[in-house]
C-alpha cells in the first residue's frame, strides 16, 4: 500500500504499464507502418485485388501473395518512417502521417485518386476555394476515425530514451533490416508480386504514404530546380508574313476544364448540351485526345512544341510556351483567368486574374461563373495589331459541379447539389454535369457573339478542353488517372473553331474541308501548331502537318492571299 503511494507521489510513474507503454521509437514506428499497411490502404487492396495477379489458383496461393504483399507494404513505410522521424520528432511527425494518411486514403477510396506527382502538384496547386469544395461530412468522419484516433493512441506511448550511440546504432539496423525484410517477402511470392508491379505499375501510386510522400519529393525537387532556371528560348526567329493590307487578328483560345466529349451536345450526346452553339455551327472536332487526364499535364503540354508525341514533362516546363512564340513574332497576348493560373504557360507575359473579382453580376464569396471572363472583351477588338487572348474558365470543374451555372441553366434535374459525390444518385450527378456544360455553351456562344459583331476584324476563336471526367464509370469519379490507364472519358474532349467570314476569305479557308478535316482525329498536339498557322507566323518551330488548318487553304486565294 505505502509502495504505491510513494511511487505516485513524484508523478513519474502514474499511468505507467499497458495504458502508457514504454517504447522504442523503431517500434512505435513499425507499428504505425502496419497500422497504415492495414487502414489507410484500402485502395491499393481492392486493386490488387481487380488486378487478378493473386495467383491462379487463389486460395492459399493468393493468400501468400496477400502476405506478403501486406509485409512488404509494412516494411516499406517503416522505412520511410524510420528516415523520417525519430527520438523528438517521432510523435509529431507520425501524427501528421496518420492524419494525411486518412485523408489520402478517403479521397483515394471515394474517387480512386492515384497519388503520383502529378496529383501531388494538382493538389498543391489547388487554391482554398476549391479546397474548400472537397472537405466533406465523410472526409472528416474518415480522418477522425482513421487519423486522430490513431494518433491519440500514439501520444499513450512513451518514447523510450536511449543513449545517443546506441539509439544510432538500433537505427541503423532498422534501416538495413526493413529493406532485407521487404525483398524477403517479394522473394516469398516472386512470380505474383513480379507480375503485378510490372502489369500494373500504377497500383504504386496507391500504396500509402510511400506514393504522396514520394511523389511530394520529386514535385518540390522538379519545382526547385525549375525556378532556378529561366526559360529555354522557343521559337526566337518567329515573324508574321501577312498581306499588306490585311486587317488586325484576335483570336481567342478558350481553354476549357474538364468537358468531356461524352458529353458534349455538338459530339452527338443523346442530351443537347451545346443548344447555342448549334444554331452558330462551329468547326467541331469529334475526336481529340487531351495530353493529360489533369490541368497540370494538359495545359502546360498543348501549348508546347513537344505535346504528347515527344512527352518530356521536365523539358515541357523548362521551355518557354506557345505564347513566347507568339510575343517573340511581335503578337500580343494576354491570359485572363478564373482558375489556378496559366500553370508556366504564360511566365512574363500579361496575365489577368478574375479568380477573386468583385463583379457582383458573376461573383460570389465563393468565386465568379465564367461570364465575368468576357468583361471588356469588346474594347480588346480595338486594339491595334495581332493579338491572341487566351480565356482561362472554370469549366465543369468538381466535385461541385452544382456551383459553376446560374439557376437559369438548370435544365436537367434532380441535380446534384452536394460536393460529396457519394451523397447523389448517378443520375444526379451527370444532371450538375450537363448543367454546367449548358453554361459553358453560353459563354462560348456569348464570346463569339462579341467578335461577330464586328465584322471590321478578322476574328476568331478555339476551344479545347484540358481533359474530362469520369462520372461514375467503373467507380471513377473526377479526373487524374495516370496516362497510361486514363479511361477515354477522361481524355476524350471537345473542341471547336469559329473563324470570322473576313478570316476564312482572306486566308481561302474551304469551310467544307476543315469540317472535313475536323472528323479525322486530333490532338492537342495540334493547338501549337495550328495557331502559329492561323497567325501567319513562320517560324522553324512550325511544322505544318499538324496545323489543322492549312490544308485546307484554296492554293491559288493562299497565293494571292499572300500577296
Ligand atoms: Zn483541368
């Protein structure tokens, strides 16, 4: 009795035994590594599981397998967590794995994220407001169960003290055992574990935290280099060759988010969500495949030389853009924007953000609809010279689709009005979908209506989506899937061209052939070359066979058009 009052008195051992354990900070670690294994990776398993590499004859087969993918896994992160914390920092650097690690594997599970660095940089990317729009009821119930609690749990355990060279030299062991323990367990089940990681080597992306803290590294490492560097120089030798008396160009390039040509009224979608622009009958490609399934790869990429058919995502982002060709041939630009920026694509040159205008017509405290891209677009006309503007909208950006149209565009119901999409129905969803297209319709047919008006410019305008969306298909939702495994409904876009009268009879443009030529497929890879043409800018840079549009030019009105 007297032994247990005394050693409650200094404070010092109250508490001690199974409700707070002493532990060695490896341990501590390996745990929260099979903890992770276990909780947080839900979608790694049900791909492994899709993947069918468990083994022809299941069973105790698969069940190996299953093993030791699950020791593999476990080794794998205690490493991480290993090089990532210790003795101090043990316990605030695991919370915040455990915390991230919930939310990673909730937005995973619900919308099949792949965590690779472009995602990472998408999500860095992302400003609050849209933040905002993916913290759902579910997210925080997730996070609180799979997170904190766990967390609270963690703080229980003492960390054991060790002396400084002896704490260094259990570390080291740690860190050579974990990566024997991880090859062991491949070699246990080599044949399945060896086909899955080469048949599908993007389930990598889904195991957890190894993929965001990974793919995190490599963002940050690209990005600092990056900034260190100026532009390599694109298309320096760039001049307009146009007929003397030629009048001014604009051409506005609208850069759309998120539409999908599954959609899209004028690609034959059983729903006309394109009623506007149907009655002006645009030039309306069928087939064009975005570089990217996300704005970070697609943007930057269909406005380089390179494109998809030479992909270099590091030389892309390192060299200067179609629009420095453009400035280098003396044409002005501008990018006027109601998202996340022009992702490098205009570095230097005029730029105009809209994201948080006032306008209270189109904005909100939330943000403005895409109609408030188009304030004074009119007196831009007025301008003299060639000059290419490039409108940046939000789209059918998600989840929230419910948020990018006035109430007059909801045409289709019941529509999906929560930003967690697990709450609506498929239906409901596609209807926010729809609706939503229905405003970009308008804003398209509302900004060629301001260039039609004045018949005194040669005026034009292009529309190209960044990529789609999955609405559900096959339990995707959003957009981002790696490349390689991209579903069509995520790289599948719509596309239109609109060219004043005065434009297509100055350059001898056939309406008949470029409608022809715009049922053949396409790509971004043609933007690049197909407005430097349009233009009349020449340059080495150029190369005809993937400008859209010279083909189609009457040779003798391109001679005498060329003066
Ligand atoms: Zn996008």
């Amino acid at each position: 009795m007297s032994a247990v009052v005394h050693d409650a008195l200094p404070g010092r051992r109250i508490g001690t035994g199974w409700t707070r354990p002493e532990l060695g900070s490896e341990t501590v670690a390996l745990l929260v590594a099979a903890y992770l294994a276990l909780a947080c990776n839900g979608a790694f398993w049900s791909a492994v599981e899709a993947s069918g590499s468990l083994g022809a004859g299941a069973g105790a087969g698969a069940a190996i397998t299953v093993a030791s993918l699950f020791v593999m896994l476990t080794a794998a992160n205690w490493l991480l967590l290993c090089l990532l914390s210790g003795g101090r920092t043990t316990k605030p650097v695991l919370t915040v794995l455990l915390i991230v690690s919930a939310m990673a594997a909730y937005y995973m599970r619900a919308y099949t994220v792949y965590l690779d660095p472009d995602m990472v940089r998408t999500i860095l990317h992302t400003d609050g407001k849209e933040s905002r729009e993916l913290i759902a009821p579910g997210m925080v119930a997730s996070v609180l169960t799979f997170g904190v609690l766990p967390a609270l749990a963690l703080w229980r355990v003492r960390i054991r003290r060790r002396p400084p060279g002896r704490a260094l030299l259990i570390r080291g062991a740690v860190l050579i055992a974990a990566p024997a323990l991880l090859a062991a367990a491949a070699l246990v089940s080599f044949q399945d574990v060896a086909a899955l990681l080469r048949n599908h080597r993007e389930i990598r992306h889904l195991a957890t935290p190894g993929n965001y803290l990974v793919s995190l590294a490599r963002v940050l490492a690209e990005d600092g280099t990056a900034k260190n560097r100026s532009r390599e120089p694109v298309g320096t030798d760039a001049h307009v060759v146009a007929a003397a008396q030629r009048p001014p160009r604009l051409l506005v390039i609208v850069v759309g988010e998120t539409a999908r040509a599954q959609n899209w009224g004028l690609d034959g979608y059983a729903r006309q969500t394109t009623p506007e622009l149907a009655r002006i009958a645009p030039i309306n490609y069928g087939e064009v495949t975005s570089c990217g399934s996300s704005t970070e790869v697609s943007l930057p990429c269909m406005f380089s030389p390179y494109g998809r058919r030479d992909y270099d995502k590091d030389r892309i982002r390192r060299s200067e853009s179609l629009l420095h060709v453009l400035d280098h041939a003396g044409i002005a630009t501008l990018w006027r924007d109601n998202q996340t920026g022009c992702k490098g694509v205009c570095d230097g040159l005029p730029f105009e953000s809209y994201e948080h205008a006032d306008d209270p017509a189109f904005c909100d405290a939330e943000g403005c609809r895409d109609e408030v891209l188009l304030q004074g677009l009119e007196r831009r006309l007025d301008r003299p010279g060639d000059q290419v503007v490039v409108l940046h909208p939000i789209g059918n950006h998600g989840p929230s689709y419910y948020r990018r149209y006035p109430a007059g565009f909801e045409r289709y119901t019941p529509a999906c009005r929560d930003a967690e999409l697990g709450h609506c129905s498929r239906e409901e969803i596609v209807n926010a979908y729809d609706n939503a297209l229905l405003y970009t319709d308008h804003v398209l047919a509302r900004t060629i209506g301001l260039l039609a008006a004045r018949p005194d410019r040669q005026s034009a305008l292009i529309y190209v989506s960044d990529h789609g969306e999955s609405l559900g298909e096959n339990g995707l939702y959003l957009h981002g899937v790696p490349y390689a495994i991209a579903p069509r409904t995520q790289t599948h876009v719509p596309m239109i061209a609109w060219l004043s009268p005065a434009w297509l009879a100055q350059d001898g443009l056939d309406a008949a052939c470029l409608r022809e030529r715009a049922r053949q497929p396409a790509s971004h890879d043609n933007l690049f070359h197909s407005v430097l043409g349009l233009l009349d800018v020449v340059t080495s840079v150029y190369d005809a066979r993937l400008d859209l549009f010279t083909g189609c030019r009457r040779p003798a009105l391109a001679n005498a058009g060329a003066g």
